[in-house]
C-alpha cells in the first residue's frame, strides 16, 4: 500500500489554557442559511440522507466549520482585519449538527515568522462532544487582543 507524504501535527499546547476562547451556537438553520453558498447536497437539509450515512439527520457543510473558526482565531488576536491573517490550516475530525454549540479554543505559540506573523494553534468540540476540527494552525498578526470571559 502506498501512503502519501505526512501531514505535519499542530496540537495544541497539553500544558495550559486556552489564550483565548470563542463560542458559536448554531440553529436549526444554519445549514439551511449555508447552502446560499451554493452547495445543495441534500445531507445539509434532508433528514434521510443523514439517517442512510449514520449522522442520525443532516450535519451542517464543512465550510461553516472551517469559515466559523477563521473568524473565532481572526477576530480574538487579528483584530477583525483580514490582512492580518496569512496562513489558515485545520484537519476535519467529526460532523457539526443543527443546534450545536461549537467551542474555539486557541492558543499562542509566541513562535513568529519573518513579517510578524504569529502561530495560533486551536481545536473546535462542540461543547459536551467531540472535536470536531484539530489539528488547527494559522498565522496572524496579533493586534487588539481582547481577553475570553470563560
């Protein structure tokens, strides 16, 4: 069997918090509202494809998840501006359901690179749950920080 190259691992620091802390709740809608970026699978509106794939109903697109995140890691140290995100990497790890509350937890790593880009590494659980994005890295200019309220 043929194997590709290996992925590099970003874990998150094991030895403390969270620098920073966002929480997203979804509705019942959010997969609905998301399919107006025009990805019509019916897994993200449709109850019985879900049902047939083992998710119990439909899971809300990927893309939700991977944008949700941007943001969370943007807006708690790049200020909100998106020149001072430069690079943005997360690995997939299980499906977000309608109604889930997604939990970002980030983390500085103080490591810069050449433009003052720092690494935040981050993971996404929904609360209670799995994790459902890991594996988490981006590169931003730190500016504004504000303090979670966890």
């Amino acid at each position: 069997m043929c194997t590709g190259p290996k992925v590099p691992n970003f874990p998150p620091p094991s030895d403390r918090v969270p620098d920073a802390t966002r929480i997203t709740q979804t509705t019942m809608e959010t997969a609905h509202l998301y399919r107006l970026n025009g990805d019509y699978n019916p897994l993200h509106a449709d109850p019985e494809p879900g049902k047939k794939m083992g998710f119990g109903g439909p899971i809300i697109h990927g893309l939700f998840s991977w944008n949700m995140s941007a943001h969370a890691v943007l807006q708690a140290f790049g200020a909100s501006k998106p020149e001072n995100l430069k690079e943005f990497q997360a690995r997939f790890a299980a499906p977000v359901k309608p109604g889930d509350k997604l939990i970002t937890e980030m983390w500085r790593t103080g490591e810069k690179d050449g433009q003052g880009f720092e690494e935040i590494r981050f993971i996404v659980r929904v609360d209670g749950g799995k994790t459902v994005l890991t594996n988490g890295r981006a590169l931003v200019k730190v500016e504004g920080q504000i303090k979670a309220k966890l």
